[in-house]
C-alpha cells in the first residue's frame, strides 16, 4: 500500500503526501510551485481560466504516449491526479521561446486583460494535440469552456485560426513519456491510502472500504464535489476514488446494447454515441465544456440523482438498467427503479455503480430529446423531456415519455403513454396527452422557471415532438 500521490508538472516530479494531497490543484500550483500562470475566478469549473492539461495513459495512444485533456483546475483535486503528468501555460514554451499558440495569440491581439488569456492558451493546445482538421467550428466548441470578460473572443478565435498545424510539436514531443510510463506502470497496481481518501488497486477493495465508509463520497470527476468542497466547505468523512480499477474504464456495443463502465467520462460517452443515437449527442454537446465532460463520468450524472440530470430522460426511455457491485456481489437495477425520492437511492452503503447498460433505439422508432434552459450551452436545464414513439399507419403503436425538472426525481408518465397507444397521429392527440401529462407531474418554481412555466412546458413539448415529426 502506498501512502503518496505521484504525478508530474510539467515533467517534473513530484511525490505529495499527508493533508498536502487534499489540496485543489490550481492552489498548489500557484502556492506551492509559484506558477501563477494558472488563474483561478470561478472556482465552480465555469469560466476556464484555470484550465491545465492533464496526461494519463489510454489503450488508444501509440506506446510510450499520453493522451493530454484539458480540465478545470479549480475543481480538480491532487488525490484524483495520481499517476498523471499536468501541463501548465508554463509548461507550453520551450527554451523560452513560445509556443505557436501563445505567439498566435499575441500576433492577433487575442489577450486584453489577460487574465483569461492562459486558460484559453491551454484550451487551445488541446484542440491541436487532437491533429484533427481544426475550423471555425472546431475551434468555438474546443473553447466553449472558456470565458473572456473583455469580449475578445474575435481575436482569440482568429488567434487559433492562423496557427500552423504543422509547426505544433506534441506534448508526447515536448515531455518525452518513458520514463513517466516505466514509473506509472510500476506504481500502478498499488493501492494508495492517504487519511480518508482511498484509492484501492481492486473491485474487492472498493467496495470493502465503502462498506466500511457508510458516508463515502466517490470521487472521479469531482465536477460537482469540488464546488461544493469550495463553496460549501464540504468534507466527506471518507473519499474514494475508482481510478485503479481494471474494466470500469471500458464502453463497448453488445448487440444492440451499449455497455458503459462505471468511470468512462462524459466525453468518452459522447463520442460513442454520436453515430449509434445521434439526438443524445446533441444533447451531450450542450451538456458542458470540453474541461467539465473530460473529468465527469456517466456514473457521476446518474448517482448525482439531480431531477434535471440532463442523461436521465434518455436513459429512462431506453430503459437503461445498473450493474451494482457490492461485498455481497453484483446485481441488475432498472434505472427508473434506482431512484426512490429525491437524491434517495436504491444503492447499498457498501455498492458501487460498475456499469450502465443501454438498449440502442429500435428499427423504426422515433427518438427526440429535449433540453430547455436559459441559455443554449453549459447551463443547468430547467425542463428536459425523452419521447421515443413507434407509429403505422398513422396511428401511434406505443409511446415511453420521461420528463426532468417536474418532481423530486425524472418521472415516466404511464398515463401519457397509455393514452397514446392506439390513438391515430394527429395534432388534437397530442394536445390532450399534453393535458394529461400536466396532471402526472409535481413541478416547483425556483430561479430558473416557475411551477406555472414548467407545467405549459409539459404541454408544450408534446406538440412541438407532433410537429417535428408531421414536418
């Protein structure tokens, strides 16, 4: 067992211990390494100006290779950093030359206040490590994540347009990684145990130390934890983390299932399901920036049991069911089950979320997904809404709807469904499902909507799916 984090910045190493390991990593950046190039703000993961870039190892990398994700800093914590190499805006130029990013970005004026200006620099590295033909387009989605306050965002787009692919080295040329790799892999079938934080080498393990940690909070992509760590100054008695785990990493088509470990990232999941349910990838795409989606993991959104958990309506109507391992073994829970009340769970003290096993959209079925929010990207949603709906010869054969931001938890609408079935495909249908629906859901009002707004919504939404598909 070991009783130390081992990571490297910018190719250099470094072995944390003790309270030291608890740390969010762009405090120990700017306060015990002095690099302040890394600026903190939000501290909530929202503006991106802490953004660094973190390398780990990844079966689709060439031997010797990292792959490098930028993430938020602010909400990332140095005991989920063991055994990965972060890449700082210092750590970009080389011999005291600069990069071709940064040059970009002061050639084209693309830093005003500069404050930003290294989170979009880190941000901007990323999309170039990806060697993908970079657009307009590519380079707006890669920095959704940051924001700029003096509105610059013309020049810094016009920045990342004039560099030259070609005149880019890697950060696997940059910071050559055998000997990161011959260390990792020596280290990495070892449990590390530092206080309350636990990061076990096994499933057995895992699921012992929960076991034994009724109140344990797992923490993969922190994305949620590390704001309420910041702002809310919360401290779980104990802190586990999958990271170790063989298999838990793993998303694979199984027929016509998708099968989802229990730590793929956001990201990874919404890259397998762009071709196979091409309307949950639109979703995905709002659901966050590059930095939130490369740390959040699928798992994370389900267990989080918000009612407006923006994967919840989708995985209800696909009827999405759980692999959950505990001491005692594993076991199958429908998704629509596994939640009993708000944030209540049908999850053992000592159970971990393995998988999420999902049926694809049948031949023939109608698929639309439904995000309503005050701004289009990165916001919390205020009503989301799933209708899968097979129909022939104008008439509807059946219909599943799941509503979120309705209740204490996503709510199926049985009623809505039966009442459908059968009925022929027409406008005045679905205005009445829409009456109906209103009567199967306990809206409240808050900041983002009222309890008036949501239910207009659950009507609403019904004809707008009529309309799309009579269209």
């Amino acid at each position: 067992m070991r009783d130390f984090l081992l990571l490297y910045i910018n190719g250099v190493r470094h072995r944390v211990a003790g309270r030291a390991a608890f740390q969010t990593l762009s405090r120990f950046l700017r306060e015990e390494l002095r690099a302040t190039g890394t600026k903190v703000v939000c501290e909530e993961g929202d503006c991106g100006a802490c953004t660094v870039l973190v390398g780990r190892t990844h079966p689709a990398e060439s031997a010797g290779a990292l792959r490098y994700l930028p993430i938020n800093s602010c909400i990332q914590y140095l005991f989920q950093l063991d055994l990965a190499h972060v890449v700082t805006v210092e750590g970009l130029a080389r011999n005291g030359e600069l990069s071709p990013v940064q040059d970009a970005m002061v050639r084209c004026h693309g830093a005003q206040c500069g404050y930003c200006t290294p989170g979009f620099v880190t941000a901007m590295t990323a999309l170039y490590e990806t060697r993908q033909p970079i657009d307009d387009a590519a380079v707006r989605c890669a920095l959704t994540g940051n924001l700029c306050r003096c509105t610059g965002y013309d020049s810094i787009i016009k920045a990342a347009l004039e560099v030259d692919a070609r005149t880019i080295p890697t950060l696997n040329d940059r910071y050559p990684a055998a000997e990161m790799l011959q260390e990792f892999e020596q280290h990495a079938r070892e449990t590390v145990k530092i206080d309350e934080f636990c990061k076990p080498a096994s499933l057995e393990e895992a699921v012992r130390f929960k076991g034994e940690n009724p109140k344990c909070v797992i923490v993969q992509g922190a994305t949620d934890v590390g704001v309420w760590r910041n702002k809310r100054g919360f401290a779980a008695p104990a802190l586990l983390s999958l990271a170790a785990i063989d298999g838990l990493a793993e998303i694979a088509l199984d027929g016509e299932a998708l099968r989802v470990g229990g730590r793929v990232s956001l990201t990874q999941f919404e890259e397998a399901v762009r071709t196979l349910v091409p309307q949950l990838a639109a979703i995905m795409d709002r659901f966050g920036s590059p930095q939130i989606k490369n740390a959040g993991t699928l798992a994370g959104n389900i267990a989080n049991a918000s009612p407006i958990a923006d994967t919840l309506p989708f995985l209800y109507v696909a009827g999405a069911t759980l692999t959950l391992a505990g001491t005692n073994g594993t076991r199958e829970v429908a998704i629509r089950d596994f939640y009993r009340g708000y944030k209540t769970l049908d999850l053992a003290a000592d159970e971990i979320i393995t998988r999420i096993n999902i049926p694809l959209p049948r031949d023939g079925e109608r698929l639309r997904l439904y995000k309503i929010s005050k701004r289009s990207h990165l916001d919390i949603s205020t009503f989301t809404a799933a209708i899968a709906m097979t129909r022939t010869d104008g008439r509807v054969d059946s219909a599943r709807i799941a509503y979120g931001g309705v209740g204490p938890m996503v709510l199926r609408l049985p009623k809505t469904e039966q009442y459908l079935g059968g009925k022929p495909f027409v406008r005045e249908t679905f205005v009445r499902a829409g009456e109906i629906a209103k009567d199967e859901i306990t809206p409240i009002g808050d900041v983002r909507g009222s309890r008036e707004f949501r239910l207009q919504l659950a009507e609403n939404i019904l004809q707008r799916f009529f309309a799309e598909e009579s269209a």
